[in-house]
C-alpha cells in the first residue's frame, strides 16, 4: 500500500477515473470489455467499487460493461501447477468441491476489481464454472445468455457477443498477455489444436448439484504477449493510448484484436 502512496500525487477518485476514461475515448453506450489492475492504479479512493462505479459512469445504462470473472479453482486439478496438488488428491477435488454458483462462487487470479464487480446490483454472470464472464448495462443479459460449458471462450461466449457488438477492450494498467479475446482468436483460427475435457459439479436446472464433463481447447496464453505487441507494431491507428490515473491504458477495437490474432496464430502456431 504504502509504494500506491508513493506512485500518485494525489488521491485518485471516482471522478476522477471516470473523467480519464472519457478521455481516453470510453464513450456512452460502448460495449466494453474490461481487462485491469487495481494495484497499477496508486492510491484508489473506496479501493476497488471506486473502479467499477466509474467505469458505469462512464458507458453509462446505454452501454455495456463486461468483465472475465473466471474461477480456474473448477478446472482439471490435474493440470495445476500454481501450486501443483498431489495426485492422490485430484478426484477428491473433482467430486467433492461444491458446485459452481455465479452469485456464489468467487474468481480466481482476475484481480480485485473482477471480483467487486461481480458481486455489484443488475450485474450478471454467465454459467460457465471455469471461465464466466459477467456484464452490467443495456447488454447485460444478451452477453451472458447461453454460455456454452463446451469451449468457453469459443462461439458460444460471451467474448463472442462482445465481437458481434463490435466492442472496445480496455486494457487498464494491464497488456494483451490477459486479453481473452485472444482465446476467441484460437477457437476461430486454422491450426491443429488439442482438445481436452474434464468434469466439474454446477446446480442444475433443478437446483441441485450436477456433475458435467466441459470439452475445451486447451488454451495457450504464452505467446499473447507476443502476437498483442506484433498487432500493435503492425496497427498503431488502431491502438488509443493514455492514462487513468497513474496507469498506463489502451483502448482497441475487439473485433481487430480476434481478426489479426486469427491470423497470427495461422501463421506462427504449429
């Protein structure tokens, strides 16, 4: 807390945030899909709701705010590695953890703000148990609606909703090593991809617990990282730059970052 303090030379407010946001060109009745970092913020007054209330002001109820809340604690134990589990322990994680509840259940390693924001009033939040999404404004439910558990950030996603509404990601004090869409990118690009499964526990349509088998691409962020600063060498129109607050922000047209990657990952995937 006390390195915020020392990064920011003065209180930084809701207006404030707000104010920056419109000046980076976040404008009523965008659809906007927020990747952030609280921390990259300094000294936030109210902490984290401070965040989520100015990102509404600023869309405004004519837009849309859209959030990754994913809780990767439903994903196959038997790929953990942050920490790895012992082997001996995976079935009793998959069959005993209780089931995934999007007004319940927590994220998982998305930040601070994610987390506030799905627990926020009229915020809603898809069904997948792994990789949820969650939405405020005009939108909300549209983009939420009928999240397919199979390939979750694939056509089924809310990733691909914000593609058809030709949304804005905005990257707040964060890079494309997070940036989702990047997901949706591999789903719709030609190369040879492995495909994986594993099962987890939701509430069923019957609101009790169900145990589903989820069928996904094992998705590889390792090089988005690389294929973000490769767009972005190739596309510097297509990338607003500013700050808000102290953070470094960017503000890109989702439907390029999918495009370009598609192609990207074509080309330099095997």
């Amino acid at each position: 807390m006390e390195e915020r303090i020392e990064r920011t030379d003065e209180p930084v407010t809701p207006d404030r945030i707000a104010d920056d946001l419109r000046d980076l060109g976040v404008k009523s009745g965008d659809t906007l899909l927020v990747h952030s970092s609280l921390s990259s913020l300094g000294w936030v007054t109210g902490g984290q709701p401070a965040v989520v209330d100015a990102l509404m002001e600023a869309v405004t109820p004519e837009g849309t705010v859209v959030m990754p809340t994913h809780s990767t604690q439903y994903s196959d134990p038997e790929g953990w590695e942050n920490p790895p589990v012992p082997d001996d322990w995976e079935d009793v994680i998959r069959t005993e953890r209780p089931p995934y509840r999007p007004a319940v259940t927590p994220t998982w390693n998305v930040g601070a703000i994610p987390e506030c924001f799905r627990t926020y009033p009229e915020v809603l939040r898809s069904r997948h148990p792994v990789y949820s999404f969650a939405a405020w404004g005009a939108d909300a439910e549209v983009v939420v609606a009928d999240h397919g558990y199979d390939h979750g950030h694939g056509e089924e996603s809310p990733l691909a909703a914000v593609y058809d509404r030709d949304g804005t990601i905005l990257m707040l004090g964060t890079d494309h090593g997070t940036n989702t869409s990047f997901h949706l990118a591999e789903h719709r690009a030609d190369f040879e991809k492995e495909v994986s499964s594993h099962e987890t526990t939701v509430v069923g349509d019957d609101g009790e617990p169900e145990q589903i088998t989820l069928e996904h691409l094992s998705y590889d962020a390792d090089d988005f990282d690389e294929v973000g600063r490769d767009f972005e060498d190739e596309n510097p129109e297509a990338v607003t730059r500013g700050t808000v607050g102290p953070a470094d922000a960017k503000l890109v047209t989702q439907r390029d970052v999918v495009d370009y990657g598609a192609e990207w990952f074509e080309k330099n995937r095997e």
